[in-house]
C-alpha cells in the first residue's frame, strides 16, 4: 500500500521545535543554561522542516490533485499557510549563523505568504461558505503569515516594513477572533477529530507579542503585558478543557497547540530578560511546562515514525 499524502499540518511541528530552540536561546543568557541544548532543538527543527517541504514539493509535482484538494478543502485549506509561517521561524533561527541565508528564506516565506493569503483570503470574500467549516486555521495565512513576517523582518533590522505586516495580522485576528468564537459557542459541538485544531485559537495574542518584541526588543509597553495575559489565560482555558480537547487519540494535529505555548515562552522570557517583575516570575513554570509538553509530542511523534505510522497508509 502507498504512502497517504503528506498534509501541509505538519508543518506545525516545525513552529513548536523553533519556538522551544529559542526559547533555549533567550534562557541560557537569562539563566546560564546550557546553549548547546538551544542550538541542537534548533537544528532539529531545521531538519524536520526541510525534509518535510522536500516531501510537499515533490508531492506537489507528482500529485498536484492531491495538493488541489488540501487548497480546496473548506477547514484544511487554510494550513498551507504553514509553508510560510515555518520558513520565516527557521529564517529566526539561522539569522546568528549566516544573515544572507535568513534574508533568502524570509524573501521566500514572505513571498509565499503574500501569494498564499492573498488568495485564499480572496475565495473566503466570495462566500458560500458553510458556517460549521469556520475554525481556528482560518487564523493560519493572514495573522500567522503577518506575525511571523513581521519577527523575521523585525529581526532583520527593518521594523518599518515588519510594523505594515504586524497591522495587518492584528486588524486580521480581531476581525476572525469573533466568527470563530461565535462558530464555537453557538454551532454543534467540535468532532473529536478536529479538536487538536483548537490549539490555533491559543496562539494569536502570544505570536503577535512575539512578533512585536522582534520590532521593538526590550520593551515593557503595557500592551505587550496584556497580549501576554490574554495568551496566558487561553492556555490555562485549554489546561481546564484538557479531556475534552483530548478526546482524539493521539496524532501530529496535536502540534497544533506549540506555536501559542512556544511564543508564550519566548514572550515571556523576553520581557523577563527585560526587567518585567510578572514576566520573571512566570516565565519558569510557563518555561518548564513548554519543554514537558513540546518534549511529549517529539517523543510521541518520532514513536510513530519509527513504527511507519506517522501518516496513515492508504
């Protein structure tokens, strides 16, 4: 039997193994933790993200009706976005070694994310949409796209450009944040299967506060704090509906939840790098729970590789 066909989704486990890489960055100047540990998280995230978008690529020149249909699909089609997002964090996370190479990946990760979102935000506007289909993925090409271009641009040394691109990410997430909260109070219940997607709601406020100290590093601006709080309490809300969002055994979606608890570290330890008394206090058990929960999905994740069962077969 074949392979079934590579899913964009995948590409999640690269945002939760970059954001907890530079996580380790920020905490071995914060608290003289070994660096080594951060470098080699972060290589294996480039590892992971290269062999999957080889994979994608050639899937997508052999199989374009596959690829065709992941575009087309009403709640799926909204993660190839995370071709992008993936690019740009590891474009963060080679910047220390060879600044050409990261300005060739954020020119390759924008440029998908424009394309991208722009035409997907483009069928979204002519309608016909099924309500029920209206999940947090929709946040992927316009506030994950934005976010992450902005921290890449930011880190480049051009926060003016990352600042248009943070704009539209925030103006994108308050417009989404309550279509997809009325989907989820008001419509039927979310199949199990789909649960692990609900991840993507937690990561908004924590990335746009990432994103933003990339443009501005060492600030303690009150609305930095308050995204902070708000992507706190969204973890702790999906800390308290835990065996419900659970419910689906365990599969890659469920690396749909690192990017919001890997930004909330490294938001957490910059602000606390920056003197926030909150932030210094938090930023260790929030530090300690992402390598616990980030480390769990590795270990289950390369479990299921070794066993040939990490895509099903078809």
């Amino acid at each position: 039997m074949n392979k079934a066909p590579l899913p964009a989704s995948f590409f999640g486990m690269v945002l939760g193994l970059s954001g907890l890489g530079q996580s380790w960055r920020l905490a071995s100047s914060l608290w003289n933790l070994p660096p080594a540990i951060g470098e080699a998280v972060l290589l294996v995230a480039c590892a992971v993200w290269a062999s999957l978008l080889v994979r994608y690529l050639w899937q997508a020149l052999r199989h374009p009706d596959t690829v065709r249909d992941e575009f087309m699909h009403p709640v799926q089609g909204s993660t190839p976005a995370l071709l992008a997002v993936a690019t740009l964090l590891i474009a963060l996370s080679v910047l220390p070694y060879s600044r050409t190479l990261a300005w060739v990946l954020t020119a390759g990760g924008i440029g998908w994310h424009l394309v991208f979102s722009l035409w997907h935000t483009g069928l979204l506007w002519q309608g016909g949409r099924n309500a029920l289909d209206t999940a947090p993925t929709l946040y992927l090409p316009t506030v994950a796209g934005n976010f992450t271009s902005a921290a890449a641009l930011g880190a480049l040394g051009h926060p003016d450009w990352g600042w248009l691109f943070l704009g539209t990410g925030f103006f994108s997430w308050l417009a989404l944040e309550s279509l997809i909260i009325q989907r989820l109070w008001h419509a039927s219940a979310v199949p199990a299967p789909q649960r692990p997607l609900i991840g993507i709601q937690f990561a908004p406020p924590v990335v746009c506060a990432m994103a933003w100290l990339a443009l501005v590093p060492g600030s303690t601006d009150h609305w930095l704090l308050m995204l902070w709080g708000y992507g706190l309490f969204q973890l702790l809300l999906g800390l308290r509906l835990g065996p419900w969002l659970g419910a689906q055994p365990f599969a890659p979606s469920y690396w749909a939840y690192t990017f919001g608890v890997a930004a909330a570290t490294v938001s957490g330890l910059k602000l606390a790098q920056s003197g926030v008394p909150a932030a210094q206090v938090l930023a260790v058990p929030v530090f300690i729970g992402a390598n616990g929960f980030i480390g769990y999905l590795a270990l289950r994740t390369a479990m299921l590789l070794v066993r040939g069962r990490l895509t099903p077969r078809g």
